[in-house]
C-alpha cells in the first residue's frame, strides 16, 4: 500500500498542511540584545511578508507563522 498526492507544495501545504514556518536560529550577545535583535528581525521579515507572525521565541531561536502561498507574495518565496 502506499499514498500517492497530486499538487504542488505549495498547494498540498495550503490544503492538507499547517502552512510554512520559518525558524531562524541565532547566536545570543546578552539580554539587552536579544530584544533589539528580535525587533529588527521582525521588522526585517515583515517587510518582505508582512503577513508572517512570531509564533516562538526561546533561547536563540525565533519561529515564524508564514501567510499562505499566493500571487501576491509569489516573489517572497523565491
């Protein structure tokens, strides 16, 4: 027996999926900086998909909710 899927990615992710998440990873300074870090990240991030939210953040790494695949943000995924 076997699953055979017809889609691309993106469609198969936008249909049966939980959508795309982006985990970042990144190396601590300190206190102070972490929160500065993780404002322009952000920023940084929702400048290209303003859609994307921070569903995470621990120790040093940050994940990202990202919007479904669509025409309008088809450059974003590139």
């Amino acid at each position: 027996g076997g699953i055979k899927c017809s889609g691309s990615p993106f469609y198969l992710k936008d249909k049966l999926g939980q959508g795309y998440k982006l985990t970042l990873t990144k190396k601590i300074q300190g206190a102070e900086s972490e929160s500065v870090d993780n404002l322009e990240l952000k920023s940084f991030i929702q400048a290209h998909l303003p859609e994307a939210r921070m569903t995470e953040a621990h120790g040093g790494d940050a994940v990202y909710s990202l919007p479904p695949f669509s025409s309008a943000n088809a450059s974003s995924y590139r």
